[in-house]
C-alpha cells in the first residue's frame, strides 16, 4: 500500500509548486494559490503537512476532510490555499498512476472543447486602448467573449479615474459588436443601490454577466443585486467556505457560482461546487485569472464538469513568469481550448523554474520520524 512519505514545495515568483511523493515509488505534482508563496508554504509545511505524511494517497478526499477539521483553530484563507497545493499535486499523482488525465478521474469528459473569453485584468487602461487589445486579441485567437474590469477594487462607488465605466462600455460595445458576448468585474467596487443602476447600464448595452457587484464578504447585498437585475451575477472566486458557497447557491444570492480551485483548498472541494451547481440549475465558471497552474487545474474541472456550460476565463494579461513554471501552456485556437489524454494534469514542471526556487521538504524519514519544512 502506498504512503507518502515526501512533500516538497519551491517557492518562486508569485507561486509555491508542490511535489508529492510516496514510499514506493509514485509522484505529483501540484501547486498552492498564487501571491505571497513563501506565506503558504509555510504554512502548508506547519500546518497541512502533517496530516497527509504516512497517509495512503488513494484516500484523498478523507484526508482534505480531516485536514480541515484537525486544523479547524486555524481556518482561513492561507490554509485551503497551502491545501490545494498538496491536493492538486494527489490528483496528478493518481492520474499518472492510473495512465488517466485527472478529468476522467472527474468522471470524464463533458465537452471536449471549452470555450473561453478574453480576460483584462486591467483598471488603469484608457477605454480606447483597451477595447482596442480586446479586438485584437478577439481577431487573433477568435474569443467570441471578452470581460473588462468597471469601477474600483472594492471601492465604495469609486471609479478609477472619473468616468471610465460610463466610457467603457459603450465604447467595449460598439467596437466589438453585438457578436461578442460582453461580461463585466466590478471585484465588490459598488453599494447595492449603485451595482443595480451600473447592472442597468450594462443590460442597455447587451452584456450577459456581471461579477461580484459587492464585496465579496457581503452577501445580502449581492442577493439584492441579483434579485433586481436581469442581469446574471456571478460570484464566489474569494471563497473557502464550503459553507458560505451552499448558501450563495441555496438561496439564490447567485446566478452563475465562481469557485477558484486554489482558493476552495484544491480539486476535491472544487469539484463538489460544480455538483452542487448542476444540481441547483445554475452554471459555474471557475476563477482562473492567471497563467499558473491555476489554468490547467480548472481546464480539467471545466472538461469533466456538466454545469460549466459558459465562456471560461482566459487571462490575457502578459504574465511571463506564471508562464515560464510549467509546459505545454494550451494554445487558445478558434476561442476555445482543448485538453489531450496525457496522465495526470498533462503537464511538465520546468527544471528552469526548480532550479531558480527555494526548496523546502517535510519528509518521513526510514524510522518513521517526520522532518517538518527542512531545506
């Protein structure tokens, strides 16, 4: 029977890859949430380590669930983000074990294709020049969607320079045409009162979705929103609460849920969200804002999942050190991407990267001791 009895993580950048392996011989490779790594490997190594060395691999979800609860003085957001590092780095263990890409360990294949829209991440761009990257962008790689960022970051009304939304998104409209679907993040920029009158503004202008009107943390206020627009709202990327997302689902506080597999504590909870939103009726599209793992990740949760029907996220940010972590990177082609049958996440961490991070290993060692965080 197989025990791991290795976790290792490389701290590099923005992100904290993890690699797990076991007594006899098998391996994964995962990786935390990006943004501050050097906090989560600590953490992962103080804190999550521990309950999974020794542990059979094969029992993945009991240990997430033990985990959690065996560190419950400690919940919060940097734990399911160490979390998802040794999780990711299981299933990737499992698949290539098994010859099988972690999506066929979902329960296989959805869709083989999964369109995706182009994502800006940007506040700071003039109107002109950022509908005119989208269509760029949009004649290059054939995304029949794009998003663009209104208002600011949780900014209580607060545009970031005077009028940018009321410029933006006539303008997003008219330069891309009534072809492209047309979505819109607010990241909790609004009151109530004023995420239904920009809602408005964004209904007149054809958009089909508005993401997190309110801060994140103010729930009664996003169900208000989405009971007085048309308008789907989406939220839920800032969420590890298990807890918090059912009742963003059961009560309707939601249209679209947005789960990000690294923020949630890995695949295995993530996954649970998509069910529970096929069983609600309602769609999920993952949080996938960056270039890292992170992309492959809810590729293959977007693949096997049913109620991911809609546009996926695709950053179309130049993050050139999030893209120099892993290979192959999937080629946006036609506006859709598509994953191949290889084991595991289908992808190779690159020496480059390894060479260049900060190694720290909690291992068990021939006595059974367990060596916690040493380099």
């Amino acid at each position: 029977m197989s025990r791991i009895n290795s976790i290792e993580t490389y701290v590099g950048g923005r992100v904290c890859v993890v690699h797990v392996t076991t007594d006899d011989g098998l391996e994964g490779w995962g990786q935390t949430a990006p943004a501050q790594p050097d906090i989560s490997a600590h953490v992962l190594h103080n804190l999550v380590a521990g309950n999974f060395l020794g542990q059979d691999p094969w029992e993945l979800g009991v240990l997430v669930d033990r985990c959690i609860r065996a560190e419950y003085k400690y919940l919060g957001s940097f734990l399911f983000r160490a979390l998802s590092g040794v999780d990711t780095a299981i299933w990737d263990l499992q698949g290539k074990a098994t010859g099988q890409p972690v999506f066929k360990l979902l329960g296989g294949r959805a869709r083989r294709r999964i369109p995706v829209y182009a994502s800006s991440m940007s506040r700071e761009t003039d109107p002109e020049p950022e509908v005119e990257r989208l269509r760029r962008l949009i004649d290059e790689y054939g995304f029949q969607g794009g998003k663009i960022k209104i208002g600011a970051r949780n900014g209580r009304d607060a545009e970031v320079f005077q009028g940018r939304t009321r410029e933006l998104v006539p303008l997003a409209r008219e330069v891309l045409g009534d072809g492209v679907e047309l979505a819109a993040d607010a990241n909790g920029a609004y009151s109530p009162g004023q995420a239904v009158r920009v809602g408005r503004f964004l209904e007149d202008h054809g958009f089909y979705h508005l993401e997190e009107p309110c801060p994140s943390w103010e729930l009664d206020n996003i169900g208000y929103v989405a009971d007085h627009l048309d308008l789907p709202i989406g939220a839920g990327e800032q969420e590890f609460s298990m807890e918090i997302i059912r009742r963003m689902v059961a009560e309707r506080l939601v249209d679209v849920i947005q789960p990000d597999v690294c923020y949630m504590g890995g695949m295995t909870r993530a996954r649970k969200v998509a069910d529970m939103a096929d069983i609600a009726g309602i769609p999920c599209t993952p949080h996938s804002s960056n270039r890292s793992m992170v992309q492959i990740f809810t590729a293959h949760l977007v693949t096997a999942s049913p109620a991911c029907v809609q546009f996926q996220e695709w950053s179309i940010e130049d993050q050139e050190q999030d893209a120099q972590i892993y290979a192959p990177i999937p080629v946006v082609r036609g506006g859709a991407i598509e994953l191949d049958d290889s084991p595991g996440w289908g992808v190779s961490i690159l020496d480059s990267f390894l060479e260049g991070a900060t190694r720290q290993v909690s291992s068990i060692d021939r006595a059974g001791v367990r060596i916690a965080g040493a380099p």
